[in-house]
C-alpha cells in the first residue's frame, strides 16, 4: 500500500496547542463502521455507547520528564538530551542534540548531583547514557527534566499532569498515550457505575509516535520495539468479555498494540516482552472491538492504524471532515471512537 494515501494537508491553526477545560469538553467524532455514519458529540457523551458487559482498556503508563539540558564537560556547550528508554541499571537510551559535538566518552552535566557519560553510538545516531547521581534519579529526573511534548506543539505546558492521564501510575513513556488525556475521574467512576469493566495494560510510548513512516510502500517500514505488559487481572476480564459476546473498547493505538500483541486467537494472554507489531490496513483484529483514539499526524503508523480499523476510506472521509468542521488535532486534539 502507498504511503501517499495516509496523506493530507492540514491547517496549522487546526493543532491544539493546549488542552481544553474540564478533560472531557473536548469534541468527539463517533465513526460507525458499519453504517459509514459519522457523528459529532463531546467527549463525556461517550458514556451513551458503552453498554453493561463491555470491557474498556487503557494504558495506564505515565510519561517521565525525559528532557533534560545540560553542559559538555570541559566545553560548557549546550547539550539536550531526550531519554528514551531505560536499560540495564543506569543506562539508558537517548537522542542527544547536538550529536556530532557529543562522541563517546563525552561527559554532560546537568545539575550538580547528576551528570551522565556518553558509552556508545547506533548508526541511527540514538546514544547509550551512563548516568551518575546522588540520591533518588527519580526525584533528580522531576527537578531537572521537563515534559517532552512534541515538537508541533510550541507552547509551554502550564500544568505538566495535563500531560498525564488521570490514571496512569507506571512512569516510563516518553510521549502521552493521548486518547487517555480526554477522561475524568468522574467520567471514570460513571462508567464503571453503568456496569462496564476497566481494565489496563501497560506499553511504554517511544520515540516512534513523533516519527512518520518514510518507505512509499509502507509494508517496509519497521517499528521499533515498545515494552508492554498485560496482567493476569486484564487477560481475565478481556476473555470473560469475549465469551459473554460484549465488546473490548480500546483507549488508544498503544492500547490496542498491547491487547494484539498478547493475543493468542480471539482471547488473550497475560504476558510481557517488547511488541514490533506494525498494524495497516489488511490486518485482522483479535481483540479490539472499538477504539478510542485522537486525529494522527499524517503518513503516521497511528493513522494506519486507524485506517485499518476504520477502513482507509472511511478513515480519510472522516478526517475531511474533521479539518471542514473544525476539529482539533494531535496531542491536545478532539477524540474519535470507531464502533
């Protein structure tokens, strides 16, 4: 399939560049699959198509403060350094600006307790970091790092939870598993009081979210790998809805990254590893009944997901639509659920 049908043009005054007040003001666009009918709501209204049984997941991951700027030792250059994932112990992954100017063996610091050594380079240009501290990295991490928003949104963030879900517990993203930012706890609480089950799952958003595909055939792009774990509690509510015939509703692509990685036939297993799963059009869902999502940049894996769940016509229509009636994108954007 050609990369140039995931394509569009959208205004620039159409990219949210903060949330809306109260989370859940935000519009909502509802895709039927089957009908090919679309509606427009506010995202609380979304409690109308959930019914008793229904299963509704979420990625309960939070996103660290992972940019963080400090100097080039010996230098006193500007360095910025984006985390991306931790690895063994100390070390972690990350882009560092400017590269070329931080070889191995280059040493940054940051703040007076923490500093971190340059161990290795990938052809992709991505560093392994050795990182020295005093006290809790954690702590040192909120007092140096910042919220590492994407970069189409250029407006300081005032309050860094908007960033967060109201749900998410299990620090380790680097970006935002978005369609989450648009519930309340009070939302929440009604959902569950109608009857319907919440679960979560954990996968940890890395740098390929800001990253569109680039091969004009896009079979040929290949995901890097995100970490993900689906418990024992999640696995069980997920199947005992499939056997009842209720649906499982997915906040977000990562969700349902994770809910299709760990599908074993039309039930899941719990499980834990790193999914590579590139979901487009063609792909046959095993879990995923209807999915919560927000509008995705163009010729992104995001959008393909979607277009495969959707269908790429029925996709593309309704981002026409989308940018004709004015609707808010990306990170801060309205919401869509597909039924």
């Amino acid at each position: 399939m050609r990369l140039s049908s995931f394509d569009y043009e959208l205004p620039q005054e159409l990219i949210a560049q903060e949330p809306v007040e109260p989370r859940d003001s935000s519009r909502l666009m509802v895709l039927h699959r089957d009908a090919k009918l679309i509606e427009s709501r506010r995202f609380r209204e979304i409690i109308g198509y959930f019914e008793p049984g229904d299963c509704l997941v979420a990625n309960m991951t939070r996103v660290i403060p992972a940019r963080i700027y400090g100097t080039k030792e010996g230098t006193g250059a500007k360095v910025e350094v984006l985390l991306l994932e931790q690895k063994d112990g100390n070390r972690w992954e990350a882009l560092v600006r400017p590269g070329k100017r931080v070889p191995v063996g280059s040493r940054i610091n940051f703040i007076e307790t923490l500093s971190a050594s340059v161990v290795a380079v990938a052809a992709d240009g991505r560093r392994l970091l050795d990182f020295y501290y005093e006290g809790d990295f954690e702590e040192l991490l909120r007092e140096s790092g910042e919220m590492p928003l994407p970069p189409y949104i250029k407006q300081p963030l005032k309050d860094p939870e908007r960033y967060q879900t109201v749900y998410g517990v299990e620090e380790g993203s680097v970006a935002a598993p978005t369609a989450g930012l648009h519930f309340t706890g009070d939302l929440m609480e009604r959902i569950r009081s109608m009857g319907v089950h919440v679960a979560f799952v954990t996968l940890d958003v890395g740098l390929d979210t800001f990253r569109p595909v680039t091969e004009e055939e896009i079979e040929k792009h290949v995901m890097h790998s995100e970490r993900y774990r689906v418990d024992d509690s999640t696995a069980r509510m997920v199947n005992e809805a499939k056997k009842r015939g209720d649906r499982v509703i997915a906040v977000g692509t990562t969700t349902t990254r994770a809910l299709e990685s760990a599908a074993d036939g039309e039930y899941l297993l719990p499980s834990e590893g790193r999914t590579e799963v590139f979901i487009n059009p063609g792909y046959r869902f095993k879990i995923v009944d209807a999915l919560i999502t927000n509008f995705h940049l163009p010729k992104s894996t995001l959008l393909m997901m979607v277009a495969a769940f959707a269908g790429l016509d029925f996709t593309m229509e309704a981002y026409r639509r989308a940018i004709e009636d004015r609707y808010r994108f990306y990170s801060f954007g309205d919401a869509m659920l597909i039924v």
